[in-house]
C-alpha cells in the first residue's frame, strides 16, 4: 500500500521556519538500526476496512532516553493528546518527549513538546512555543480535559520527577499555582473522572517505580535483567514499585491528596502504567481500572462507606485466563460482545496474549482472549497503546494497538518480531450467535517502529476514526481511514452543565436491527495519552430514512433516550431527550 505524502512538504517547510528550541534539532539524533521479523498472520481478510499511513509526521521524532537504551527509563516514555486548544471544535494535537539520564542528572530541561494546530484536510501548523506549555525535566504522559467547564481543554502533563497542571487562558497555558497536585517519583498515565459523584472530575496518577538516577541497576546484572540469554536492561522487578496517588477536585483547578483518606493506601503498590475510570459494574458508581506491568492488575469499586477497595483478582481482571501475572501497559474499554456491559482489553508484554476481558455483569469478568480470536497474533508482539473503536463502520466494535519491543536485543531472537515492530488490529466479527476477532494482517507494511501510545480521532472530520500513534525515539504514524466512503455512521459528542461539561463518565448505546453498540465517554485510556470526548458508530445496519435511538447513561446514572438521523454529526445535550 503506497503512503500518502500529499502533505509531507508542508508540514516539513512549517517545521523549519518555526521556533520549536531542541526538538526538531534533536530529530537527527541516533536511532539503533534495528531491523524487524513479522509474525505470521495467517490469511488475511478480505474486509474493506483501510487504514491507509501517512507520511504526514515524518518530519518529527519523539525523543526520550538514550539510543541504544541503558536502563528502564529510557523506554517509556513519549505522549500524545487530542486536545481543543482555542475552543474551536479542531482537535489539535499534542507530542510530548522525555529526557536523558545525563541531562536529568544536569537539572538540564528535557525535549521540548511539539504542538500542532489542525488546519483541515490533516494539514498542520506548528502552534509557536507550544503555546506556553512547558517543557519538564523528563515528561511521560499528558491528560486533557476541560476541569473548569469553560469550553477549552486544560492539561495535566506527568512526568519523572513533578506533574504540572495547566490552565488554558485564550488559548495558552499557564501553570496553576497551588494546584494541590504535588508528587514525586515516576509518574507514568493519569486520568479525570467524578469519582465522589458530586459533578467535577477528580484526579487519579499512576506512579510507576522507584528508579534511582545516580545509582542505576547494572545492565544485565541479576537475573531480573536477563531475557531469553540476553543481557537488558533492568527492571521492573527488583526495584520498588510506586503506589498511585488521587486527589479530589475542589473547585475546577485546585485539589488535594485524598490517597489516604478514600482508602487506596489499603493496596500493595504495584508498577502502574495505564489507567481508565468509568462505572463498569452498572450502578452509576465509577470503578476504577489499572494495568499493572509485572503484577496483578488493579480494580476499584467504592463501597457503602465511601471508602476504595481493591479487588482485582477476586473480580477476574488481575490475572489471565490461565490465573497468570501478565505485564500490563494499556488499556481499551468498549462492549465488545454486544450485551450492553463495557469490557475490557489489556495489552501485555511478547509471550503474553491480550486480555478480553468480558464483564460478566455481576461484578466479575472473564478473559476470553483465546476463545474470541485475540491470541491469534497478538502473543508474539509488545503491546502497548489500545483502543476499542467501530474501524469498519458496521456497528461492531473492533481493537487496534500500537506495538514496539523495549529491547534491542530482540533483533537477536530467532523467536522474537524484533524491536521495532507493526502495529495491528483485529476486526470484531458477529459468528453463529457470538462474536470473534479476526486478525488483520499487513497493516501500514514496511512500516515498523518502537510504538507506544496509541489515540483515535476522526481527525479529517470524514465520519470515520483515524489512528494517531507514537513512536519512542521516532516519528509518529497517522492511519487514515477511508471507511466512510462505504458505511453511513453517527459522530456524537454529549453536553451538560456544571463542570463536566463534556459528561465525562457516560455511556451511550445505539440500537440497530437486534444489535447494539455501546461506548463509554472518556478523555483517557489506552497509555499515557488523552483523547477527544467524541464516539463515531457505523450505523450501515439501519435502513436508510430510519430514526436510531440512541441511549444515554450520564454520570451520575440517568438515563435519556435520544433520535438521531441515521448519519451525521450530533451533540446530544441533557434534559432534551425523554427520561427513562
């Protein structure tokens, strides 16, 4: 498949006459020659799904860490968020880089953030010093939302050592002073959500471990640094993990640390890299999921006394189908088999499959991986970045990751796809009265990176979800989708009043011909990045002319049914629809 290189030049010529100190210079900076071994897909599909790459970003790379990497750090790190700077209704977009160990050690600032402004048709302007977001010292991750209910994004970015909120005033950020979010260590994913239902969105931060910059573990040292007889890089295991922190909303920008007061220091810490928050067990109570690398994943559910309880392992989603320990990165929620529960997918390290796990609707799931289809292609790739999205436009929701090994010396293991790697999807396939996953092979062929985050937009306002993708110590991958030239969809985005403006926390269900598709509303998941607060849904199973219903879930529980024409884009707004 040729890529698209329309809009390589223009890009490329903004890139050189902006401003941008560091980045753009630093782009030339070493990356290892890596060569890559695909998997063996099986036979491909014969679905009309594209997702077309596009050598659009090119001319960018996303530095983090040292090339060749020399310890744990250097490999997480890059993040990427969908955000409405200016309150326009264009999601411009968000690049964020790291650091070296040697210029941490220096007090020196990091690689720069790269802004760019969206000016239609996937043309993109560089926004002039990021439009004063700052540069950390060694930033990871980034979450958007609009905490002050004003109409523009505000920015959490996170980061090694310090996470910086940021206020958005006419299109420019300005840190908040006395924020209240204070912490220290590796912070790795954040997320918003209400969590004490009083109609704000509070605040939960993944820490990841405890890495000591001036004293770091040997390079295949000890046994936790060996992998398949090769000497890499350490950790996690063998170095202290760092529990998460969450802080409670007080008036739109300032918070303070409830950890210890909601009950989340109850929990062993473990090494937290991905975090979502939405009502997963249907009794408008937000739950809180966490994907842990090298440990049981985490679930939190409030109890009678307002107090968090963890209950990962008894609920089914701390460990896999086998009852083991994975390693996990990212995660995407969407109702993958159509019963109206949201479900979850979990990406996992090489030799660990994803998990699908299916909510059983009494409070427990069950990973189903092998038998939908998901084993299939996913066990021999690092998975990262996820998102459970309708690719296809037919109603079913499918699953797309972003894939890249964290050691170099993959490229010397006949059994490994090498360090840099494709990324994949499968598409969600309804099958004598059930559904699987059917992988799709020869995605973006050739192209083949260290990928980590993974966002899903329709950026080119076409009526089908593109795929933005980063690239540790390269250039990020958009995937256009051409989808919309066969299948009718909806595109909606819901409003209400009060401080969650964008109703954060929802879920929508849209109702087809005996199917229904159902979505959550939510600016994080996947893996430290941020998203826009939209869903578009292929409607290709309702005739034409047809009114869709389309139920909504707000945060706080009620319900409101809504009609909709079979396409276009809506903004569903509350207390106009019919209560139920």
């Amino acid at each position: 498949m040729e890529p698209e290189r329309g809009n390589l030049s223009s890009l490329t010529g903004l890139l050189r006459c902006s401003t941008i100190p560091a980045l753009v210079a630093l782009l030339l900076y070493s990356i290892p020659a890596c060569t890559s071994r695909l998997p063996d897909p099986g036979s491909p599909s014969d679905s009309s799904l594209q997702l077309q790459p596009s050598e659009l970003f090119r001319a960018i790379v996303q530095r983090s860490g040292e090339v060749p990497p020399r310890g744990i750090v250097d490999v997480k790190s890059t993040g990427v968020a969908l955000l409405d700077v200016d309150g326009d209704g264009q999601q411009e977009i968000l690049l964020t880089s790291g650091s070296t160990s040697d210029r941490f050690l220096a007090n020196q600032p990091g690689f720069p953030p790269l802004l760019l402004k969206h000016l239609g048709d996937l043309e993109y302007q560089v926004i002039k010093d990021a439009a004063g977001i700052p540069t950390l010292p060694w930033c990871t991750g980034v979450a958007a939302a609009d905490l002050d209910g004003d109409g523009d994004d505000d920015l959490l970015l996170t980061g090694i050592d310090r996470c910086v909120l940021l206020e958005n005033k006419n299109g420019r950020f300005h840190p908040v002073e006395d924020s209240g979010i204070v912490t220290s260590g590796w912070c790795s994913s954040a997320a918003f959500g209400d969590l004490d239902l009083d109609g704000d969105l509070d605040l939960y931060i993944c820490r990841y471990l405890d890495y000591d910059f001036s004293s770091p573990p040997i390079h295949g040292d000890e046994w936790s640094c060996l992998w398949e007889n090769q000497q890499v890089l350490c950790g996690p295991r063998g170095l202290p993990p760092l529990p998460d922190l969450v802080f409670e909303n007080l008036d739109g920008l300032h918070f303070r640390d409830v950890t210890k007061e909601w009950g989340f220091s109850r929990c062993d810490a473990g090494y937290s890299l991905a975090v979502a928050i939405i009502d997963l067990h249907g009794d408008s109570h937000p739950e809180i999921f966490v994907a842990n690398d090298s440990g049981p994943n985490h679930l939190w559910s409030r109890n009678a006394v307002a107090l968090w309880q963890e209950n990962g392992l008894l609920s089914g989603v701390g460990v896999d189908e086998d009852g083991q320990e994975q390693a996990g990165m990212g995660v995407g929620i969407g109702d993958l088999d159509g019963d109206e529960k949201l479900d979850l997918v979990v990406t996992n390290f090489e030799r660990e499959s994803l998990n699908l796990y299916l909510n059983k609707g009494d409070g427990t799931f069950q990973d189903e991986a092998s038998r939908r289809g998901l084993a299939t292609g996913s066990r021999s790739m690092l998975s990262w970045g996820v998102g459970v999205q309708d690719l296809d436009l037919d109603g079913v929701l499918d699953i797309f990751v972003a894939n890249g090994h964290v050691y170099p010396e993959a490229d010397q293991v006949a059994s490994s796809p090498g360090y840099l790697q494709q990324d994949q999807y499968w598409l969600g396939r309804k099958m004598a009265g059930t559904i699987r996953f059917e992988h799709i092979s020869g995605l973006a062929e050739g192209s083949v990176h260290a990928g980590r985050c993974a966002v899903f937009s329709d950026l080119d306002k076409d009526g089908d979800v593109d795929v933005l993708t980063s690239s540790l110590n390269g250039s990020p991958f958009l995937y256009r989708n051409n989808s919309s030239q066969r299948s009718p969809s909806l595109q909606l985005r819901l409003q209400q009043p009060g401080m969650n403006r964008e109703a954060i926390g929802a879920i929508v269900t849209v109702k087809q011909n005996g199917w229904q598709t159902t979505m959550p509303i939510l600016r994080q998941s996947s893996f430290q990045s941020s998203m826009e607060a939209a869903l578009v849904i292929g409607t290709s199973n309702i005739p034409e002319g047809e009114a869709v219903e389309v139920k909504v879930r707000w945060p706080d529980g009620e319900i409101e049914i809504f009609s909709a024409d079979r396409s276009g884009s809506f903004t569903l707004i509350r207390g106009q629809g019919t209560s139920r």
